[in-house]
C-alpha cells in the first residue's frame, strides 16, 4: 500500500494533468481580437500558441503590452546597469524576454517535472523583467523606487486582481507561485529559498544572456 505522501502526489499529478488538458481544450477552442501593432510580437504569438497549455487570453494581454510599452526599443539593463557589460545594453527587452521565453520551453521538453505545471514555468520565464519598463509601471501606478523584479510582480498582481485576471480561470496556488517567483528572482536574502521555479528561471535566464553575449560578439 502506498505511503499517505506518495497517495498525496500522485493525485496531485493526476489533478494537474487534467487541468492541462482541459486549459489546452478551452485555448483551441477560445477566438480573440488582437490588438498588436508591432509585428515581430505579432508573428511570435504562433510559436506562443504551439507551446502553452492554456490562459491564452492571459498571454495575449502580457503580448499586447510588450507592444503597447515598446519593448522591442527599450534597453534589457534598465537598473543597475553596472551589474552588466556595457553591451548588453543594445540588447532590447523584448528580445531578452522572448529569448528566456524559448528557453523555458527547452527546459520544459527535457524535464517531465516542469511539464505537469507547463503553464506556470512558461509564465514566470515571459514575466521577469516587465518591470524593467518605466512605461509600463507607470501606466499601471508602480513605484519605479521598487526593484524591477519587485515591480514585475506587482504588475503581474494587479493583471489577476482586474477582470482579465478573473477570466482567466488560474487557481490562487498558480498566481502565487508566479507572484512570488518573480518577486525574489533577484533577492539575494531570499537565495536559500530557491525551489525548481526559480532554479528554472534562473537557467533560462542565463542560458538567453549566453547566447546573447555570442551574438553580440558577432556583431560588434
């Protein structure tokens, strides 16, 4: 007979991969107007819908905005930009975002484990930086005097307290687990509370600024 805590864990799984499912089956089957300018964004929303399970009204909000506060002219090193090589500064913030992004789902092809929560990894790795821009926090009322991890969190907060966060049918665990991952991604005090989100997050981040350092080096 199974111990209490595997009988705990397995149904948990079993409740994750049905609520997978049933996501993937309302994102096939769900029709919106999509309001993007900018057509890089636009064209990237396809390789977004071969790879989530669900929320896709979530994503084209979080999509739209990158357009709406142009992240594709804004720096990826707003704040304390002496924490980077000068030259990452030609790198854009969407570019970095949409690159942590991919590897997030490269990360989530090898790992069966990061699979069950799909969705989760997918949007702590698109959410990272938001707070990076000033355009953005300052549209939704976010104190710059915050750290843009700090900032991308409370952006995040107030998408899921409006009526989109609402719709969007994402459990409170969920929103918590994004919440609060992103919060810390970059607290030093908060390192010994690393878990697989952030340990994933971290990787994907780093393994984006690799190969933009590559580029960059190609280019300069």
């Amino acid at each position: 007979m199974l111990h209490t805590g595997w009988q705990k864990m397995n149904l948990m799984k079993i409740l994750s991969i049905a609520e997978n499912k049933r996501q993937q089956h309302r994102a096939d089957n769900e029709h919106f107007d999509v309001c993007i300018s900018n057509e890089t964004i636009f064209n990237d929303l396809n390789y977004v819908f071969t790879h989530i399970h669900g929320y896709k009204k979530l994503y084209l909000k979080f999509f739209e905005d990158m357009s709406i506060f142009e992240f594709d002219k804004t720096s990826s090193v707003t704040d304390n930009k002496g924490e980077y090589p000068a030259k990452f500064d030609q790198i854009k913030l969407y570019e970095h975002t949409f690159n942590t992004f991919r590897e997030m789902v490269l990360l989530i092809k090898d790992n069966n484990q990061y699979e069950i929560q799909k969705d989760i990894f997918l949007f702590i790795a698109l959410l990272h930086d938001f707070g990076k821009s000033y355009l953005l926090c300052e549209k939704y009322n976010i104190d710059l005097a915050d750290s843009h991890w700090v900032r991308g969190a409370k952006y995040f907060k107030k998408i899921m307290d409006s009526e989109l966060g609402i719709e969007s049918d994402m459990d409170k665990t969920s929103q918590q687990i994004i919440y609060s991952t992103i919060y810390i991604h970059h607290d030093l005090i908060e390192k010994k509370k690393e878990n697989i989100f952030l340990e994933a997050l971290k990787l994907a981040d780093s393994r984006a600024r690799t190969k933009e350092e590559l580029l960059l080096g190609k280019t300069i």
